[in-house]
C-alpha cells in the first residue's frame, strides 16, 4: 500500500514539475519557409492555412501540390504544417532520355505536440516497400554558402502488379533529413537528443520538420535517379529551408 501511494505521488509530483515547465518554454522558430496559404486534401476540402513554402519551379523541373491524405490528417495532430509538391522534369535518367523523370518532395513540420515527427521507415513499410539498404550520405548545397547537407538514403523494393495479372519489381529511393532553426540532422536519435537538450536547458521546444524526397525506378536504374534526386534537392533545399550548416571548404589541390 505504501510503495502504491509513493508512485501515485511521484506521479502527481512529475505532472506538476512538467506542467510548469511548459508553461515557461517558449516554441522555437521553424527551420523552413512558412507561408499563409491553404492546405487540401484529396477531395479539396481547407484542412490546413498554413504550408512549408516549396518552389513551384527547379531547374528545369515543374511541380504540383500533392493533396495531405485523410490518414496522415488523422494520424498526425492537428497542428502539424504540411508541404508536398510532385517535381517532374521532360529529362530521363540518360543523355538524349525523354521519357521524363519524377519526384516528390514533401516537408512535416511539427508544432507544440512532438509525435509529427517519427521515423520514415514506418511509412514506407506500411506502403508495403521493403528496406533493403540504408546508407548515411550527403548533399553538397551552394546556397547562401556551400554546405554539406546530412541525409539518410534508404533503398527499397516492392512487387507492383501487371495488367496481364503478374508482377513486377520497382525500386524506390527515400531521401530524407530533420531540420530546426540553426540545427540539421540526419539521425532520429540525435534529433529528440537536441530537442530535449535546448528544452532543459534554454527553455525552448524546438520546432523541427522532417524533410524527404522520394523516386520509384527499375532496377539497376538505382545510381541514375538519386543523381537527379541529388540535383533536385541541392537546388530545392535554399528556396525553402533557412536553416544550413557549416561552410564548406574545397579540398586543397596539390
């Protein structure tokens, strides 16, 4: 009975000291592009009046918004920001190719609630892809100063189906990376770890969003299509995201 009513008042004790600590954070600047313009779903309804400002135009790619679907709406809460555009170039993967190449770009930012944020694997394999390689790379961004962008790149694989009734394999390439104000990351852990860290210490929830870009290919087409990803996001990421990293210095030539 005793280590029962010591729980339930460690438990009380804990609501109260969280209580007043949110009640002195302060909610930290987002680091991306916010703009006050209406987010959709797929039957056009407003669900959003606010949306992460992705370019219309990229280098020779043109885009469209892609419609936030119900079940990220009610999966997600509700102050969650949104920007989902799908990039498409008359460019192939080769010289000369003019079958045309595809890509979607989507940012979630969070607001006072944490759980916007997670982790990308879980969506790609309740799509039904499967993982097969992860790797830890970056991007080199020019603008406003050269920098390295830290991203994760996740290989997958999934069966689609043929007209004639069989089957056939597609590879998807997932890019993708977490951004704060001042802060970049490409690791889940190391993100929560400075969330919690500038909470405790400066008394401020940080605001992060978690960036991707995404692109379906045949296999052994793999190299091609995260070159033009690559050329998407290095040229993407400076109209949007305001936070960068460190300067980057070029190598000594000898």
């Amino acid at each position: 009975m005793l280590m029962l009513l010591a729980a339930l008042a460690l438990m009380a004790t804990s609501a109260v000291l969280l209580g007043r600590l949110q009640s002195f954070q302060k909610m930290g600047l987002p680091g991306v592009k916010v703009v006050p313009l209406p987010v959709r779903d797929p039957e056009g309804n407003v669900v959003g009046t606010q949306r992460v400002d992705l370019p219309e135009r990229v280098l020779d790619f043109e885009s469209r918004e892609i419609p936030v679907e119900r079940i990220v709406l009610d999966w997600l809460p509700a102050d969650t920001t949104y920007g989902q555009r799908l990039y498409t170039s008359p460019r192939g993967l080769y010289p000369g190719s003019t079958n045309g190449f595809q890509a979607s770009l989507n940012v979630v930012l969070m607001g006072r609630d944490r759980t916007s944020i997670h982790k990308p694997q879980y969506c790609l394999t309740g799509a039904g892809w499967q993982i097969v390689r992860t790797e830890h790379t970056a991007i080199d961004i020019s603008r406003p100063h050269r920098y390295m962008l830290p991203v994760v790149k996740l290989t997958c694989e999934r069966r689609v189906p043929r007209r004639d009734g069989g089957s056939e394999l597609r590879r998807g390439l997932f890019v993708y990376w977490f951004v704060a104000d001042g802060q970049l990351s490409s690791d889940h852990l190391e993100r929560m770890w400075w969330m919690a860290r500038d909470m405790m210490s400066r008394g401020v929830w940080q605001r992060w969003a978690y960036a991707a870009c995404f692109a379906v290919c045949l296999p052994g087409q793999e190299a091609a299509t995260y070159e033009r990803m690559r050329e998407l996001v290095a040229a993407a990421v400076p109209e949007f995201q305001l936070a960068t990293g460190p300067v980057a210095r070029a190598a000594r030539q000898p």
